[in-house]
C-alpha cells in the first residue's frame, strides 16, 4: 500500500517559469512532510519541509503547500533553473512514535529546459 | 556529512555483505534506507543510542549494528537478486523527531 504517492513520474519546464511538483498521501496520522532533490549517482539532499499546523512555507525559490483536507502537497521552484533538474521526492513521518521515519513517495524527475 | 562505504559492490548470490556508514557529526540515529530501481527509499531500520528503533518490513536476515562513535553498519545475509539495489544511509539528531533526515551517497548493491 503506497501511503505517499507522486503520481507524475516526469516534468518538463523551460528555464525562468514556474514547476510544480505534487505529492498526495493517504495517512491521516502524517504530521510532518519533506522535499528531497536527488542527482544520480548522489544521495537525497534535503530542500524543504512543512509541518502539519502549517499550510505553507517558503525557502528562497521554494514553496511548500499543504492542504490536509485533500491529503496534498505542492512544491513549487520559481523561477526554476537548469540546475534544478533533478529527481525531487517526497517524504511523510508520523512523528508520533519513537522512530523518525520517512516513507517516501516513487519520484518525479524534473527537467528544466534552458 | 554523511559517508558510505563502498559506493559500489558486486556480490554472488548466497553471499553476505557489510556496508558501512559514518553519521554526520552530532547526529546519534541512524537509518538504513534501501531504494530499488524506480522506487523512493523504502526504511529498512533506525539505531539509537546501540539500539535498534524501529523496523520496516525487511526479513532478519537484514541486521544492523551502531557503534560508539555513531558509526553504523548494515548487514545483509543469504543475499536474493532482488536485494540489488541502492543502500543508503541517514542521520539525524535525536529529540527533534520531526527533522530531516542527512542522507550519504549510498552504496549500489549488485547481487548476481
């Protein structure tokens, strides 16, 4: 059972506009979400996060949203930039035990296009 | 950072291996992650303080120790083709438990 789901495998954005990527999850108990870039060959670096009592939060060119009525979340890269193309992944942790864990969701590549 | 060691491995079905990771400084958890092909990184376990906390669904052939100096290893034994795959190591400091997580490069897995 995919409790984090990104459903756009890939995203094309020409340089200079808006991307926005989306995430939409499944379990209630979620408090807290996070945005991870990932380039080949590297490890998941982490961009940005947002807590449950929030409903967005900003980062320079990055922007979180959650609506937790729809189970959804956005991120948005404005301006975005080459440099941006990557493989960005969502996460979800409960927080509510004593485990730190994140479940994350099966990616969308980005391509941002110059 | 966060360290891997090795980055890359070829090993033989049947086999065992050990991968290494040194967490970033004053982080004290640990987490194993493992990601396939296609996938986002799927929890396999967390170490705190020497113990284990917390256990995705992963058989008890994968084990984990973590060691004073908040160096950690993961242990895979009897490997399966379908264990090949990216192993990546996180650390985080303990006490905040919503915080991220600080991944390493990860080791790529071959089991042939």
């Amino acid at each position: 059972d995919q409790q984090v789901k990104q459903n756009s495998p890939s995203l094309s954005v020409q340089e200079g506009r808006i991307s926005i990527l989306n995430c939409d999850y499944t379990n209630s108990m979620f408090d807290y979400f996070l945005w991870y870039k990932k380039y080949p060959a590297e490890g998941p670096t982490f961009l940005i996060s947002i807590s449950s009592i929030k409903d967005k939060n900003e980062d320079g060119r990055f922007t979180v949203f959650l609506n937790k009525s729809a189970k959804h979340l956005s991120l948005h890269i404005v301006p975005s930039q080459p440099g941006d193309s990557a493989v960005y992944f969502c996460a979800a942790s409960d927080g509510g035990g004593a485990t730190n864990k994140l479940i994350f969701g099966t990616g969308t590549l980005l391509a941002v296009q110059p | 950072g966060v360290t891997q060691s090795p980055t890359h491995l070829i090993k033989t079905r049947g086999q065992q291996v050990t991968l290494r990771c040194s967490s970033q400084s004053g982080h004290n958890t640990v987490s194993w992650y493992q990601q396939a092909l296609g996938q986002g990184p799927q929890f396999i376990f967390q170490y705190y303080r020497e113990e284990e906390n917390g256990r995705g669904n992963f058989p008890p052939r994968f084990s984990g120790l973590q060691f004073p100096n908040d160096s950690s290893e993961l242990n895979v034994n009897a490997l399966e083709l379908d264990d090949s795959a990216l192993y990546l190591c996180a650390s985080s400091p303990r006490g905040g438990m919503n915080t991220e997580a600080f991944f390493g490069q990860g080791t790529r897995l071959t089991v042939v």
